[in-house]
C-alpha cells in the first residue's frame, strides 16, 4: 500500500529534493513508495493497463528498481527514471 506523503513518526519529518524523470521535486519523509514515485513522475494520470519501470540512483544509495508494493529510502539529490509501456 502506498505511504502518504507525510510521516507520522515524528522524527525526521523534511522536505527531500529528489528529481523525477529530470524533475526537481520535493517529498516530505524518509522513504518514497513505488505509487508515490508514480504519482510524482505522471500526476493524476495513472492506468492499470500502463506497466510502469522504475529506476533510482543517488548518492551514497545502490542503484536500484522499484515494483509496485515497494518503497526505498530517500536522500537529498536522488534521481528516480520513470518510464510507462502499454500492455499487449
């Protein structure tokens, strides 16, 4: 399920910039969820039929993928690739 974009633990609540598909943007909390990332990237426009990759690299973080039910941990100036394909 997805997180909502505040945090409720308290601790460390602050705006991340991150870039989304060349995008600067700003998150508020320590991790970001595959469906956040999405939302990020394609605001209001997300479609069951779309097969949504993601792709992140940031400082001092192991580049990685997301799929959908996973979240990773943020960092100032992480880059997140966004890329959507129909099904066939």
């Amino acid at each position: 399920m997805s997180q909502h974009l505040e945090s409720s633990k308290g601790n460390k609540d602050r705006d991340v910039n991150i870039i989304v598909n060349a995008r600067p943007k700003k998150f508020d909390g320590d991790r970001i969820s595959y469906e956040e990332v999405i939302e990020l990237a394609f605001p209001g426009q997300f479609d069951p039929n779309i097969v949504y990759t993601i792709a992140y690299a940031g400082p001092q973080t192991p580049d990685g993928t997301l799929v959908a039910g996973q979240s990773v941990a943020i960092r100032n100036g992480m880059k997140f690739d966004v890329n959507k394909t129909n099904r066939s």
